[in-house]
C-alpha cells in the first residue's frame, strides 16, 4: 500500500464529504433560522480545511532531504496534527460562543428555530454521513500510521456527536416548543475543547521526542543481542523523524579480544538488519567486556552488590578494568525517579574507592532512554 496516496485518497474523501454536509447544513440551518445548525456548517468547512491541511502535510512530509533538512521532513505530519488540534479547538470556542448568544437571544427575544419534517432527516442523515467519515478515518489512520488521519477521525466523530445534540434540540423545538440547543451546545463545545487539546498534547509530545514503545524497544535490543559475536546491547536511543524514518544510536558489549576486523563485521550486520527490519540509521558503538583478571572480578561483585538493592539503578554496563593503570570505568543507568543522581552515583564511587583505593574509578551516568 502507497502510505502517500492512501492518505491524500482518504482526505479527499473527506472534504467531498465534508463540503457536501456544509451544503445541506447551511441551506437548512437559515431556512429554520437555526444559529446551531449554521455553526455545525462552519464546523464541518473547518474540518474540510483540516483535510486539506493533512495533504499539504504528507505531501511536505515526503519531500527528500536537502543541505538544510538532512533528516528528511517527515516531522512536518506532527506540525500537521497540531494545526487539526487548532481547528478542533477553534470549534469548540466557536460551538460555546454562538450557543451563549443563543441563549441569550432566546431569553431576550424568545426567538426560537422554525424546523421542518424534512430538515429534521436532513440532518439525521448528515450524522449518519459524519459518523462514516470519522470511523472511515480512524480505520485508515490505524492502518498507515498517521497522526494527522487519526486526529480528523477523533473530531468528525466529536462533530458527529455536536450534529446528535443539535438533533435533539430541534425534534424538541419542533415537537414540544421547548429551547434546549444553546445548552446542548455549550456542553458538546466543551467536549470538543477537551478532544482539540487531548489531539494537540499528543501532536507536541511527538514534536518534543517521546519514548519509543516499550515493547518494540525490546524486541530490538534482543535482535541487536541476537547478532552473532554480540554479548550484550545497552544504551539505546531512537529519534523519529517521521513515519518509519529513525535515527538511532546503540551500545553493544563484545570481547575484548576481537580484532578490529572482527569487530567491524559485528557493527555492518547490526546496521544492516536495523535499516531493513526497522527503518533505523544506527550507529553502533564497541565496549569491549573484560573480567579476565583477578582484580576485575573481584571489582565487579562488589559493584554488584553495591547495586543489588538500589531500584533506581536500572541496568550497568560497560565495565572495563586497566589493571595496568589501576583504573575501572562503567556506566549506569539511573530511573528518571531518582531525584539526585548524581550524589548517589558520588556515593557509589567514594564506598568503590575505599574498597579499592589503589583505583581510580569513572562512572559514566546515562540516563534511561528505552529501558523502562
């Protein structure tokens, strides 16, 4: 499937939809003099133009890099989903503010929608229409992984649910005399404004740089730690710049006595099989593992037991000991929990130090990128 084309595809169809509904909503909305249902027209030109705006997006998005871009320009489909965010906000200040008018209209001038049968399965029917759209969206969003489909999905169905209460205000008016749709409306924007500002809180985080999925983060060290000649991979870091487009960084641990030759066959699969499996440039970085000598045994079961019963200290690695010059580097990896990391990698060092103290000890701190 042509991610590209699926998207503009599904987005044409919705501001077909969407200018079709305009049409009907409007035309019925000054025929019944319906402030409600005028506003739900404009609400449904807005989400025509957020459609339009998810093209611009993935057609920007797919742009090749350039000397400015080098990554590429897939992070334009998050500037996308914020930009709906926007729009779904603005409809629901929009929603709240011409229903307040309305009330008060209502109590100044008692001025109430004149409905007809036929406008009543009019917009029946366009909920019917908007409830497609929005479920038609989600379904194709899920499917391409798109932020921007996803996000017009989640407010045709909130628009849906606006065009519902408006329906029942006017079977109301029309049927028992009674005004109910500038409080339906008020309560509808409201929920609107809660669904635009879950969507932009989600756009900003991926703007941000949020944690890749847990799961999947290790499925790719395990794949990393699968490379044959592999001891252990640690330190993972992936940026997304886009769908399927990642750059990344990983630690692994190999023998200390591989030849350089050795090593680099280990470092070519590792990018290799992270570029075709998941769309990863990574760069892979060589700690040599060495628990050959005495010194750096013993070292290293007191740092074990130094870290058995701290639950902040998620993970050490790269442990290397130069008898020689007396000197131990390692690093660890500390749970954003902590509060002061620091002072207690400080602590770690100074009991290392008086165990040891013919030692220089370096304690590298890393933070927790995709472990927890």
């Amino acid at each position: 499937m042509n991610r590209e084309k699926t998207i503009i595809r599904t987005s044409i169809i919705g501001i077909l939809g969407n200018i079709l509904l305009v049409g009907f909503k409007a035309t019925v909305g000054f025929i019944a003099g319906s402030i409600s249902i005028i506003m739900d027209a404009l609400n449904n030109l807005t989400d025509a133009l957020s459609s339009v705006i998810t093209i611009i997006g993935t057609k920007l998005s797919n742009k090749k890099p350039d000397r400015k871009h080098p990554f590429g320009h897939g992070r334009v489909e998050y500037i996308t989903s914020t930009l709906i965010g926007a729009l779904i906000l603005f409809a629901g200040g929009m929603a709240i503010y011409e229903s307040i008018l309305s009330i008060i209209d209502y109590f100044k001038n008692g001025t109430m929608p004149d409905y007809k049968p036929v406008s009543l399965f009019i917009i029946g029917g366009a909920i019917l229409i908007k409830v497609s759209i929005g479920i038609y969206f989600k379904i194709m969003g899920k499917k391409v992984e798109s932020d921007a489909l996803k996000a017009s999905g989640t407010d045709a169905l909130w628009d849906s649910v606006l065009s519902t209460a408006t329906l029942v205000g006017a079977i109301f008016a029309f049927t028992l005399n009674w005004y109910v749709e500038g409080y339906l409306g008020i309560l509808i924007g409201l929920f609107i404004l809660k669904s635009g500002i879950g969507v932009l809180k989600e756009a900003i985080s991926s703007i941000i740089g949020e944690r890749y999925d847990t799961e999947e983060t290790k499925q790719i060290i395990e794949d990393i730690s699968n490379v044959p000649g592999v001891k252990e991979a640690y330190d993972l870091i992936l940026n997304s710049y886009g769908h399927k487009k990642n750059i990344g960084s990983v630690h692994v641990g190999v023998d200390s006595k591989l030849t350089a030759v050795e090593v680099q066959t280990i470092e070519r699969m590792i990018t290799a099989m992270m570029y075709t499996k998941y769309n990863t440039i990574m760069t892979v970085g060589i700690y040599a593992d060495n628990v050959d000598s005495e010194d750096s045994r013993k070292i290293r079961a007191s740092l074990s037991q130094l870290l058995k019963n701290n639950k902040n200290i998620l993970q050490m690695h790269g442990f290397f000991v130069e008898t020689d010059q007396k000197l131990c580097n390692f690093d660890l990896v500390v749970s954003f929990d902590e509060k002061e990391p620091e002072a207690m990698i400080m602590g770690i060092q100074k009991e290392l130090e008086k165990q040891y103290p013919e030692y220089t000890f370096i304690i590298n701190l890393d933070k927790d990128y995709s472990l927890s």
